[in-house]
C-alpha cells in the first residue's frame, strides 16, 4: 500500500468531482510470495535484498511466508493446492522429491557463473544437464573446527590429531524440526576423511544397495564420532546448537559452518574465532535454494533477482555470514576477511565439494537419520539404530536415481 498512497489521493480527488468511476492510473501491483524459513540476522540479510529488488521493480510486491517447519508448511501447501510462488528448499533432496512430484518449474536462469555442484540442479538431465530447477541463494561450508584463538592454541587439522588431543567439544544437537543435524554432518565428514571417502559417500547419501549403515564405512565414521566427542554427548541432545556454540570458550572447539555458530560479528572481524578444516580437501557444503511452484512471472524477475551477481554480493555483507557460490563474487567482495578466506575455499578448483549427505538423502530417511543421532548422544547403541536406518532406506529405495553431482570440483 505504500507506493499506492499518491495515486489513491488523486483517484479519491476524482471521483469526488466526478461523482463516477474513473481509471485513475494506479499502477498494477503483482504479488510473489515466497515461503522462507529464516529469522533474525538471516531474515535480516533476505530483506534486504527484498527491498532493493522492489526499488527496482515498483509494479512488483514480494511477500515472505516465515516458518520454522518449512518442509511441512511447504508440503501442506502443495496438497491443499495452495503453493507459494517460491519457497526455499533445504536441500538436493528436497529439490528432487519435488521434482519427482511434478510440483516444481523449470528455471530460465542462467546459473553458468555458479561453481560445481551447485550449477544445473536440474534432476533426471543425466549430467547436471542444462535444465534448471532451483537457485542456491547462499551457501556455507561445513567442514570446519572452531577455537577461540583468544584462549585455545590453534588445533590440529586433521580428525587423528583432534582425538588424540582429548579436546572439549561444544555440542548442541537441538535444532526445532531438524534437531539431530549437527551430529549427521559431523558423521558426514568423518566418512569423507577416510580412503576412498568420496565413492563411499556418494553410495551412501545416495542410497546405493551396497552402502549399508551398519557396517562398513558408515558404522565406522558412526563409531568415530562417538569416540571423538566422547562425553560431550551427555544432555547433547536437549542442548540447542547455536547455546553450545556460545559456549566456547567453556568447551574448546565447535564445529560447523560459520552462519550457524552464533559468533559475535566483531569479534570474528577481529580474529577471535579462527578455524581449522581436517576433512582436508575434501570439503561438505551446503546451500538454501529457491525453486518456482507456480507459473507467476513476477516469481521468474525476483528470482533471477535473487541469483544475480548484484544481490549475492550485497547479501554476503549482510548480518548472517551466508557465502556465494557464484565465481563473480569473489573474496574482494567480503568486508569480513575470514568470511571471505571461507568463500575463496568454495571456489578454488584444490577442493573437492559434496552437498551434505543429509541434504542429498530423501527427506524421510534424513529425518531417521536425525532422530538416531539423537538417540545414540542419549546412550543407546549405534548397532540397532544403524540397522534401523539400512530398513527405512530399503523401504524408500534410492534417494536419487538421476542427478546432478553430489561431489564436484569447483
């Protein structure tokens, strides 16, 4: 309403002294809602860009839906044939079950200047292929360890050195609707460690017949986890990440991606929280998407808004930490250096990028998988929880039977 105000006082000035309807010249307001579930900082960051597309396309209202269970507003709205124009998907798993569905439009956003894995997440092109179906709007590396540089010694960089240094971990596995996360990530890079870490990864988070849960790899970098946060598991799991986080230096290292661990702003700016990758090169990552429900061609402007080189760069300098996955938005375009040393790591071809295994899993079994993790910090034993899990994957069959790379060089 308020770029209407104007044109309704001349409208009202006209129908007074004509006592008739008149066409009055107001222009026409194009709505495109997009269901978000984002908050605080990141909310933040989103509007901004929000209000900067609306300055430049003043016949067009964006509208954010907030919500906390996304997956199952999302899912609601699409059986009540009540779907938003856009709506952010947590995942390449989410993005193929919703394509699979035949709920979610095909793109025409040029995605060429957007590192591997993150360009042509288009599902059942056989090679990432040139159809597109969602835009990652801001990315995170989650293959790092944190310390307070203030009072923690820099660590080793690799998961040996880590357990054999009986570090204090601050572990908070609550996280609302996807309370268990942290852990599976963790689990994650320990099996991305191992000798030949990426085929198994790929068979695993894929939902290969020959990647089981409990045995093999999987158990073992289960197994890993549990050895290597020892007692921190105790009460972990009704701990909420970002607290634990907020933790340090009470507990020594966190680990995770810089946007999800609570830091002070200014006191990542000043150096105070540093961070070490002992995944080595190979690096787990992960991306908010935006993908298209309806045929509203105001949602094809503000999305193509939202993957252009200008909103990722102001995004990336906005409260929140998010990084870019587009090579334009280089390092030089972050005010904060260790945000940027993050982002460089993205786009340098010595690393090797796999969308989290989690993320790439079909939603029902990655919500098994969460609900384990929390059951496993609690006390129980990983044997029938990993059994457990190779039974909903059997159930639900392979995650992805075409798709782009789950891992890539950039």
């Amino acid at each position: 309403m308020r770029r209407l105000t104007a044109p309704l006082v001349r409208c009202a000035l006209a129908l007074g002294l004509l006592l008739s309807p008149v066409a009055c010249g107001a222009p026409a307001q194009s709505k495109v809602t997009i269901m978000v579930p984002w908050s605080g900082d990141e909310f933040d960051a989103f509007y901004t860009v929000v209000e900067a597309f609306e300055r430049g396309h003043p016949g067009i209202d964006v509208e954010p839906q907030v919500t906390r269970a996304l997956t199952q507003q999302l899912d609601a709205a699409v059986a009540a044939d009540a779907k938003p124009d856009l709506a952010v998907l947590p995942s390449v798993g989410a993005i193929a079950k919703y394509q699979r569905e035949g709920v979610l439009q095909r793109l025409s956003v040029d995605t060429g200047d957007y590192v591997q894995p993150f360009r042509g997440l288009g599902m059942g092109t056989g090679n990432g292929g040139s159809d597109v179906y969602a835009v990652p709007v801001k990315a995170d590396v989650k293959s790092l360890v944190w310390y307070d540089a203030a009072t923690t010694k820099k660590p080793p960089a690799d998961w040996a050195g880590l357990r054999a240094g009986h570090y204090s971990w601050c572990l908070g596995l609550e996280s609302g609707p996807t309370s268990g996360w942290p852990g599976a990530d963790w689990i994650a890079d320990l099996l991305l460690a191992r000798k030949a870490g990426v085929e198994a990864y790929t068979a695993w988070a894929s939902g290969g017949e020959d990647a089981r849960w409990d045995q093999g790899p999987v158990h073992d970098a289960w197994t890993a986890w549990g050895d290597l946060v020892g007692g921190a598991r105790k009460n972990a799991s009704t701990t909420n990440f970002k607290a634990a986080a907020r933790a340090m230096p009470a507990c020594s290292l966190g680990h995770g991606a810089l946007s999800a661990m609570s830091f002070d702003a200014a006191r990542v700016k000043r150096g105070r929280y540093l961070y070490v990758s002992p995944a080595g090169r190979t690096l787990q990552v992960s991306a908010d998407f935006v993908g298209k429900f309806t045929g509203n061609e105001s949602a094809d402007a503000f999305i193509a808004y939202l993957a252009s080189t200008q909103a990722q760069g102001m995004w990336v300098n906005r409260p929140g930490f998010a990084l870019s996955a587009d090579r334009r938005v280089t390092a030089g375009h972050y005010a904060d250096a260790v945000q940027g040393a993050i982002a460089a790591m993205l786009h340098s071809p010595a690393y090797t990028l796999c969308f989290s295994a989690a993320d790439a899993m079909d939603p029902d079994v990655s919500a098994a998988f969460y609900r384990a993790v929390l059951e496993y910090a609690d006390g129980t034993a990983e044997g029938p929880l990993l059994k457990a899990l190779d039974k909903v994957q059997d159930a639900l069959g392979p995650a992805r039977s075409t798709s782009p790379p789950l891992c890539a060089t950039p």
